[in-house]
C-alpha cells in the first residue's frame, strides 16, 4: 500500500494483528540511508494496538499449543518456502531499508531468515524430557514442557528478517503465540513477511507484528501484565530500561546485547587467511553486527607486518551504493549513527590514534544521488590506550583499533579487559595455547582460526554486559517452554 506525498510515492505501513493489517493513527518517518531521503511511514503505535495485540495473541494460544509440533513444524516449513519464493523481492526490501549491500542481502540475511523457521521446525521435534524413578518410594518422577504464552519479541535494524524470525521460529514452534515489535528504522520486511505468514496458514493472532518505537511501542510491550516472556536483541543501555520495566511482573527475560570483540593474534598465525577473515569480521554489515572485531591484539614480533597487510586489505574493502554488486559495504543506518561513530574517531584523533585509512583520509566515489548517503569508508587506528571509550565503548560501526601485545597473559587480559563478552577469536596453529586462550577469554562465543561459523544447535549468548541467557536449538527450547516437574505414585 502506498500513497502519494508531494511528487514521491511513500511506502506506508501497517501493523498486523490478528491476522489483520491495521492502519495507525499517526506514523514515523524511515529513511532510505543510501539517499538519506524519507521513503516510507512507518506506524507510531502505543499501548492501544499492543493491547490489541496481545488480545489477538491471548485469543490465539489455545487452539494454537494444543496442536502438534508436527502441524506446527508443515506450517513453518510453508513459510520458510514462501520467503525462498521471494527471495529477490526481499533482498531488495532488505538493502534499500537497512543499507547493506544487495549481496549481503540476497546471500546471509533472507536466506538465514528461512533457514531459521525450517531449523527451529524441525529442531521442536527432537527433544526429550528427563525421567526419574524412585521405586524405593513408589514413585516415578518425570518432566514436560509447556509453552510459555504470549511472547514480546523486539528486534534490531542491524539484521532486521535475520534476528526477527530467530525469534519468531522457536517461539511458534514450541506453541506459543507472539506479539513482535522490529525496529522503527527497518521495518518493510517485516512488514512483507505479515502476507507470508497469511499465506503459510498461519492462525490470525498467532503472530502479530506491532511497530513503532522502544520507548512508546517498545514500553507498552515489555510491561505489560499478559506477556510473561520478553526476548529481546540490541542495546545493554535498553536492556537495562527492560528489566526495570518488567520486573514487578517476574517475566522470562533473554537479552541479547552488544560486544566489544577483541580478536587476538599469535605470531604463528596464518596470516593470509587471518588477515582476510579479520577483515571481514571488523567490517561486514558496515561493522554493524553485535559480532564484529573492534580490537585486535597482535603479537609484537609480527605487529608491523600485520598492520601493514591489514590497511591494504581494509583499502580493498569497497564502501558504495548497495546495489552495487561490487560493494562490500553499503550506508550506516540513520544520520545520527554515523555521527555517533565519527565522534568516536574523532576522539581518538584527539587522544593521539593515528588513522591508518577511512574516516578523513579516503573519499568515497558516490553518484550524485548518494552524496547524502549516510556513508563511511573502512577506518584502522592504533595507537589508542586500552582505557579509552574508543577501545571501552560499542561503536557499531566499520571501524577497528590494533594494537601489539608481548605475552599470552597480557593478551587474555586486555581482551577481558571490557565490560562486554559477546564473543573473542584466537588465531593460532598451536592447538594446546588455542585451547588454554578460548578457555580462559570472557565470551559466550570463541572463533579460533575463523569467525562466525554458525551451528544453530549450540547456544549463542553472552556472558557481563553481553547478555543474559542464551538461544539456540536446546536453549530456545528451554526458554520458550516452562519445566513442569511431575510425581506420580504407584
């Protein structure tokens, strides 16, 4: 649906709920960040469409868990079908709303958002439950798992169908039903997947999209009284406003929040393959996933070398229009990201960093159209103290700090040394030090001669300001149901 606004065509959203779109009474500007132009309306929903959500979502939960995971696996797998059926027209949505490359699009997030609904589909099918006799007593003791109820799922605009269907999979899957709020600045596909989940057979209530922003949309969700469960993805300063707000109702609560990642470099390293995926892991998405290296620590002996090899790779590394399919990174997100990330290498410039490459020292070759474009080239500094807010603080954005280290302990205690620990990588031949390091390093997730291989079966979490709890095949499970211990007497 769209409607004409001066002489451009604005996309207007509505919400879905009850297996209905719903148009809103007032709505958010989005913003293409490739143009930096307004291009869609997004709605500025509140407490009257959540509660109205969380009705439909009420209303839906009965018939909807007492179906097998079986029917509930055939209806998942429809939609994984569907999203793979309109994999191009997504891919498309994905990039023009969130500014990643049309490749990143087309080949890691709408593939991974079908993905996620055929795992958890089938994944729901293959867990057990404990038993335990007490023949001295007479008794046998066994397990079930119920669904939860009404899930609140809130998303980012960092990997908008990517993290939204993570949630949305396990959730339906293990029963329950689910009132999903993305993020105000990348919602269309979101949007796009509410007529899917209608054409899968998916019951009207049993997935309700809500949009609109954290603090009105957001707020009225994690407090609300009939939603027992919160997963949420983003920031630990928002994280922090959600466990206040739902805590006078002990609600399940699984945070996925932010990561300072250091990778840490021996000097027996690969560094062909090091240096490529290094590159890589500070830079996809524009440096904007919560698993990116930000600090990277090598070994002094080849300090130079890697310093000298990594600015080149970076160099390569092209900033340009997203759909271009020789862009590797496409715009920041929204105006005021990018200038939050180019204060951060601001402040290093002030305490003394030298910038290797991007921010300041490379101009982007940008069509006229793009110049407004919320852009940044790939930027290395060193020279930055540990204790700075350069090296402290999350900026999410395609920027990294190297620095050289002597000895495996001082590695592992700088790499600790930040209140985050989402995931570190360790780049060694030496299996017995690779181990000793990955043991030792504060991170839910460890990538020893690689970075982000995914198996969706292990836990993915993090550990201090990275999060509480963690998802995945068994552990979305866990989360998703309640354990209901049960004695019977014979």
């Amino acid at each position: 649906m769209s409607k004409t606004s001066g002489e451009h065509s604005l996309l207007v959203l509505e919400n879905y709920i009850g297996g209905k779109f719903v148009s809103c009474r007032s709505y958010i500007d989005s913003y293409d960040p490739s143009t930096g132009e307004v291009y869609c309306k997004v709605p500025d929903s509140g407490k009257e469409e959540v509660d109205a959500a969380v009705a439909a979502a009420e209303e839906a939960f009965p018939e909807w868990s007492a179906r097998s995971p079986e029917q509930r696996a055939k209806i998942l797998h429809k939609l994984a079908d569907l999203i793979e059926a309109n994999l191009e027209e997504f891919a498309q949505a994905e990039s023009k709303d969130q500014g990643k490359t049309i490749t990143a699009a087309r080949t890691v997030d709408i593939p991974r958002a079908a993905y996620n609904f055929r795992f958890f589909s089938t994944s729901m099918l293959h867990h057990t439950t404990d038993c335990s006799p007490m023949d001295h007593m007479g008794c046998l003791n066994y397990t079930v798992r119920c669904p939860v109820g009404v899930a609140g799922l809130i998303s980012p605009w960092n990997l908008p169908l990517y993290l939204l269907t993570w949630k949305i999979a396990p959730a339906i899957a293990a029963g329950n039903t689910v009132v999903a709020k993305p993020s105000e600045m990348t919602s269309v596909t979101a949007w796009m997947l509410c007529k899917l989940i209608q054409q899968a057979g998916v019951p009207p209530g049993v997935v309700n999209i809500v949009f609109g922003s954290g603090p009105r949309a957001g707020d009225a969700l994690v407090s609300h009284p009939e939603v027992p469960l919160i997963s949420f993805t983003g920031s630990t300063a928002t994280a922090q406003r959600i466990t206040e707000r739902s805590a006078p109702y002990c609600k399940k609560l699984s945070l996925e929040l932010g990561g300072k990642n250091p990778a840490i470099i021996f000097a027996d390293a690969d560094l062909d393959q090091c240096i490529e995926t290094t590159v890589r892991s500070s830079f996809l998405n524009q440096g904007e996933i919560c698993l990116c290296t930000s600090r990277i620590y090598v070994e002094r002996s080849i300090y130079s070398e890697f310093l000298e090899r990594f600015v080149a790779a970076a160099k390569k590394w092209k900033t340009g229009v997203p759909s271009d399919p020789s862009s590797k990174n496409g715009a920041l997100i929204s105006k005021e990201h990018l200038e939050k990330v180019r204060s951060y290498i601001a402040l290093a410039k002030s305490e003394g960093g030298i910038i290797h490459c991007g921010e300041g020292l490379d101009q982007l070759d940008l069509p006229e159209r793009n110049k407004s474009g919320y852009f940044m080239p790939t930027t290395v500094i060193t020279g930055i103290s540990d204790s700075s807010r350069v090296m402290q603080e999350e900026i999410f954005g395609p920027v990294t700090c190297i620095s050289p280290f002597d000895t495996e302990d001082e590695a592992v205690a700088r790499g600790n040394g930040v209140r985050y620990g989402l995931s570190a990588t360790v780049w060694s031949k030496d299996v017995g030090k690779v181990h000793r390091v990955a043991q030792r390093l504060q991170a839910g997730l460890v990538w020893t001669n690689c970075w982000l291989v995914r198996d969706l079966n292990l836990p993915f979490g993090g550990m201090k300001n990275s999060g509480v709890g963690r998802e995945g095949g068994k552990d979305s499970y866990h989360f998703f149901t309640e354990v209901k211990s049960i004695t019977i007497k014979h």
